[in-house]
C-alpha cells in the first residue's frame, strides 16, 4: 500500500513540478500505540524462531521519542536486554568518519574535490589492477585518474581493504593503514565506478588525522562525541563498557525440528570489528556505541548539524552535501545512490521516501533519516550473519515503520483529492493545450512511466 500511494504521489508531484505548480512536501505522522504494537511482533517472532536474540529500537518523529525499546535478551542464554548495551556498529562508522571529513572541509583545511595527494603524496602516480575476463589480476597499469578526496568516502576511489590479520596487524594504526593502502594497485580507475569499501575510509581519516594535528579517535571524541554528549562511542572501550557489550550471535536449522536456533559465537579477544587491534580506530568498520548514543549523531543529522542543545557542530551546507548523491546513475542505477558516507533514496520507488539515508552495520545495526517525516529511526543487534544494508532485519524495521504512517494509509482518493485538486488539473489542462511541446513531453513522460522505463522521477 504504502509503495502505491508513494508511486502516485511521485507521479503527482513529477507532473505539478513540468507545469509549474508547486506542492509542499507532507510529512505523515506517527501513531505511537501501532508502532509499538506492529515492532513488538515484528521483535518476537524473529526471536521466537531463532533468527535473532534481542534489539534496541528507537523512533524519533520530530524530536520526539515514538519508541525506545528492548526486546529479547544479551545473547542466546543471557539476561534480558539492557538499554545501555554495548554493540559493534561496524559500517555505521562510516558516516561519523563522513561527517569528520566535512568538518575539516567546513573549516577550509581541507577541499574535498582535491587530489588526494595534495594531502597524502603518497597515492600520487597510483597503479589499477588490470583484470582479465575472469577478474584474475594479470598486471598493473598507471591510473589515468587521481583519486579525488570526496571519492574515498563514496565508494569510488578504487582503493582497496586492509587485510584483517597478518604479522603487523597489532601494529595497525590509521596512518599504518594508509601506508599499506598506497602501496596496493586500486581496483578500478577513480570515479568510474562504485565498489564498496572500508580501507578507503582510513585514507579519509589519515587526511584528517594530518590536517588537524589530531589523532583520529581524539578528533571523533573532540569535535563529535563531546558535542553530542556521546559517552559510549568508542573505537578502545573500557573494562566497565566491556561489561556492557551484547554478545555476538548466530543461528542454525534444527533438522529435528525445521526450526531455526540462536546460539552465542565467540569473538576475537578485545577487538571491536573482526580481528583488528584496538590500537586500529579503523575509520571505516571499528567503532562501538550504543542505540542512545548513536540516536543524538542521527538526530543532528536531521537537525542540519545543530546539538539538541543548539551547538553548532556543522554547517547546514556541509549536511546537505553530506546527504546528497554524488554517483551518476550510469555507475549506480535504481532507488538509491551513495552521497559521502551515507545512502541516499532517490526515488519514491524504494521502501523508504525520496531523499531518506543512512547506512548499516555488518553486525545488523542499521539508522535511517526521513527528512520529509523528521523521523531518526535506529536499530541495533549484533548477530554473524544477516548484516549490511540488505538484512532482512533492516529491511523489516522499514517496512513496520513506513506503513504505520497514518495518512499513508487513507484511502487513496483522499490523497488524490489533496493533490489532484480541480484547480490542478485545470493549470495542467492549460499548460497542455498552451504548449504543444509541453503536450509532447508529458506525453513521453506517461509513456515511458507505464514501460517501467524511468528509474528516477
């Protein structure tokens, strides 16, 4: 339902804008007693049939709380969830290392569309990979390309990962992993294409690390983290927020009994992400946090760079660019794009509105921003498997979310009663008989509609 209305209210608005006539955007609210009803089942099935153990969820509808819940328990034979709860957000670091990088550009010490060598001479003259039709490298060839600053928090830099062990690994230091990184062939020739990757970000957070005398993680906690009255967010936790960490799960089918069981999984020994050394603030995969604290980083997105308190930690501009696609559609088609260290929905075609972003987290953590709606939406759980920006869990929070939008669910002659209003469709009728051209286009326009052949309004 909610993916029809949204079509049509494309549609409606895409036709208002050919002709001129100008419609505000409409937020939707909430209705706190359905949102906790339809999460709350959501929650307890998935744990009921063994697919996840526990979550925290909050739902912020313009800056105020909708839901702030539990559910489940600290790992598969734990005590009930707490809400100060510890979780590796892994790719959720992404966007904070994004922001940071915005901050120094917001300050004039950096220029995002620069060379990145400007700031590291050592990716100058950077060698690609060349691949033959299995994708085998058989050699290297000098890149045509530079790699511009903005491409390495976007995904299309062409810089590779770092190698999660290794004889140096505890030796692994932001500037140890841009060392590594310019010494490795690129994979792609910069900003031809899109590739996802989490090394780039450490080249990103050396850039940062060099243009404010900073140490990494003391720029986060500087800059970020004070700011926003965010205790727990961290790449070296303490032994007290260790004590505090959810337990990593997974989940297997029991033959006997068809059904799926959670059980806990080990994970190596003081390291936040995979096997990385803590001495390793890895900007793109290693921070920890919890679902309060990484609420008051989204809300501030939404607010366009303002505190709760009103500090200013960015400027609006800086957020907006952050939020905006910075992909050509030739290189990412469909519903969504990545803008600097965050997706983007471009369309009104995907589960969430046009213009809505965020990112998610390898461990099942997952944070999306509806600007439209003022909604700050967070989900954290930890578990092996069902991570990244397709988890089914991820997917499942928006979905509960986006049809519990009350007037989403009007009768849809309603909607178009609002939208297709007869003064409307006399502009529009004017505007067609008025301009033959204009005729043509939405002629066109209708055409390639019904063929499927738009991918963006």
């Amino acid at each position: 339902m909610v993916k029809v209305i949204s079509f049509f209210m494309s549609l409606i608005i895409s036709f208002c804008s050919l002709f001129g006539i100008q419609i505000d955007p409409i937020a939707f609210e909430l209705n706190a007693d359905k949102l906790d009803k339809k999460i709350s089942t959501s929650q307890e099935n998935r744990i009921v049939n063994g697919l996840n153990t526990g979550a925290h969820i909050i739902v912020n509808q313009a800056g105020e709380t909708i839901l702030n819940k539990t559910y489940g328990k600290d790992g598969a034979n734990g005590e009930a969830l707490k809400s100060d709860a510890m979780y590796r957000i892994a790719s959720m670091t992404k966007p904070v290392t994004a922001f940071a990088l915005l901050i120094e550009y917001d300050r004039g010490n950096i220029d995002i569309y620069a060379d990145v060598a400007d700031y590291l001479p050592r990716f100058k003259d950077m060698q690609v990979k060349v691949l033959d039709k299995n994708d085998n490298v058989t050699g290297t060839v000098k890149a045509k390309n530079p790699i511009k600053v903005y491409q390495l928090v976007s995904h299309t830099s062409g810089v590779g990962d770092v190698p999660y062990t290794g004889e140096n690994s505890t030796a692994f230091t932001v500037q140890s992993a841009m060392e590594y990184l310019a010494t490795q062939p690129l994979d792609f020739e910069p900003g031809t294409q899109q590739h996802y990757s989490t090394g780039a970000f450490d080249v990103a957070a050396a850039i940062i690390e060099n243009t404010s005398g900073l140490e990494f993680s003391e720029y986060l906690k500087v800059n970020i983290f004070d700011k926003l009255g965010m205790k727990d967010t961290t790449f070296e936790p303490t032994d007290e927020q260790w004590a505090r960490f959810v337990k990593m799960h997974g989940a297997a089918k029991n033959e006997a009994t068809g059904k799926y069981e959670a059980f806990d999984t080990p994970t190596a020994e003081g390291c936040v992400f995979a096997a990385f050394p803590p001495t390793y603030h890895a900007a793109g995969a290693g921070l920890a946090s919890t679902a309060e604290d990484y609420l008051k980083f989204a809300q501030m997105l939404l607010n366009k760079g303002k505190a709760e308190d009103g500090t200013v930690v960015m400027s609006e501009k800086s957020v907006e660019l952050m939020m905006t696609p910075v992909i050509d559609r030739k290189i990412m088609s469909g519903s969504q794009r990545w803008g600097l260290g965050v997706r983007v929905i471009t369309n009104n075609f995907d589960t969430l509105p046009k213009g809505s972003f965020g990112w998610s987290g390898a461990y099942g953590s997952h944070f999306w921003i509806d600007p439209t709606n003022k909604i700050v939406a967070i989900y954290m759980k930890n578990s092996a498997f069902d991570g990244g920006s397709g988890s089914d869990t991820g997917k499942e929070f928006e979905k509960d979310v986006l049809t519990l939008l009350d007037k989403y669910l009007e009768d849809f002659a309603s909607v178009a009663e609002t939208y297709f209003s007869e003064k409307i469709a006399e502009d529009i009728a004017i505007a067609l008989e008025n301009n033959p051209k204009l005729a043509q286009a939405f002629e066109d326009f209708s055409s390639k509609l019904a063929m499927g052949d738009l991918n963006e309004q």
